[in-house]
C-alpha cells in the first residue's frame, strides 16, 4: 500500500526483496494469508474460527508492517476481524456504520460497485461521530464487527497481525446453491435467446412463469444443511487491509 496513495486503497503485488526499500519509503506492507505457510497462525486461524463460526473454512491470518507516520484511510470490511499488535504501536479509529449494514465487500470512500446500490445517504468522507480511538501496543487485542468504518496510524514501526472471518450471508449461501442445482437441469441451461422481448413478446412470458413455477419448488425444498458450503460451495477469502 503506497504512501503517496494515503487517501485510497491501492496495491501493488511484491516479491521479498522488495520489503525494505518499500518500508523504508514509507509503504504499508500487507502480507495475506500467512496460515497457507505458517503453522503456528494456522493453528491459532483454525482455533478462532472454529469457535466462532463453527468451520475452520472460513478464517484468514495477515500479518502488517507498517513505518511510523503511517497507516491506512477510513473504510469498512466485509467480516470481522481480530486484530493482535505484536510490535510498535499503532492507533486504531473506529466507528458504527450506519450507511452500509452488513456490507458484503470492502469498500472506502469510494463504494464498490457492489455496495452501491444498497447504500443508504450521503458517504461519508470523514469518521462520523461517536467514534472511538485507542492506541494498541505489543500484546493488545482488538476485536472489530463486520462493517465498522475504521482507519489506523503507526506511530512507531508496528507490526500486527489480524484474524478475518468472512461468513457468508443468507443472500450469497441460496444463489451459490440455486445456482448449482439449477445448472444440474438441463432446461435452466437453455439459452435465453429472446429474454429481452419479454415486455412485448408472450410466449417468453410463458416460458418464465413455467420456469417461476419449478422455481418456487426449489426454493421451497432447501434446507439449512443444502447450503453448507462444504458440500461443494467455494469459501469467500478474508482479504484485510491495514
């Protein structure tokens, strides 16, 4: 993350070598997803989300280096973390979101595309009021719900790692199984050649209110257990950026 871009959340993909010369300049180092390599931040992902959750498939571990002086602008996640400072201190601000509730993607003062449409007033460009502020030092903990606004500032060389767990919502766990269980019938493959008639043309009408109908069976026949994502369904990743 690129101290020249303060303001925005922008990344650039580096290799080891390239850590120091960026720490130095002043860049934000974000390493994602360490418990993929180290087994101690696997342990401790698997244990955390496991309790929390009730599957380990849905926690992620990223560790932090940030220089003094610096940090990362006001935005929101789409899960929830837990942040460990492990050196340094750093300054945490946060505040409730009242614009995005239960936000599911990650977003600044520029809304994703995604966001957008469900978003609620004016964005803010600024911490709303009450916010709260805490300095953390080497050993503290920091737990922070899913869509809290929320910006950080090193004011020493920190290093911190955070436990993200993205569960996914009602929304996402019935259209990832529709979807599979649709794509299993042979009829809900069929093109939709002349779906865009449908205001003038009968016939594709009929097609969808036969199509409604088995539909509505479906939906219907869902049960909790259908839509564990276990059963073949693709975790979403816990990507932070501090």
């Amino acid at each position: 993350m690129l101290p020249a871009r303060s303001q925005e959340h922008n990344e650039i993909k580096i290799g080891p070598g390239d850590i120091i010369p960026l720490l130095d300049a002043g860049a934000t180092i974000a390493c994602n997803s360490i418990q993929r390599w180290h087994p101690a931040a696997r342990r401790w992902t698997e244990l955390l989300a496991h309790s929390l959750t009730g599957t380990t498939e849905f926690g992620a571990c990223n560790a932090y280096l940030s220089p003094a002086g610096r940090g990362v602008p006001m935005h929101f996640d789409d899960h929830e973390i837990i942040v460990v400072q492990l050196a340094g201190k750093k300054t945490w601000t946060f505040a409730p979101n009242t614009q995005v509730v239960n936000p599911t993607a990650n977003s600044g003062r520029i809304l994703s595309a995604e966001v957008q449409p469900y978003a609620v007033g004016e964005i803010l460009q600024e911490m709303p009021a009450p916010r709260t502020r805490v300095s953390m030092s080497p050993g503290s903990v920091l737990f922070l719900p899913r869509g809290y606004w929320h910006e950080t500032d090193a004011e020493e060389l920190s290093i911190s790692i955070t436990f993200g767990f993205r569960t996914p919502c009602w929304a996402e766990l019935i259209a990832d199984h529709l979807r599979q269980q649709l794509l299993l019938d042979p009829c809900w493959r069929e093109p939709a050649w002349d779906f865009h008639k449908s205001s003038s043309d009968g016939a594709v009408e009929k097609q969808w209110q036969a199509r409604l109908t088995e539909l509505e069976k479906i939906v219907r026949g869902i049960s909790v257990s259908d839509l564990d994502r276990k059963q073949g369904l693709r975790p979403h990743s816990a990507r932070k950026r501090h």
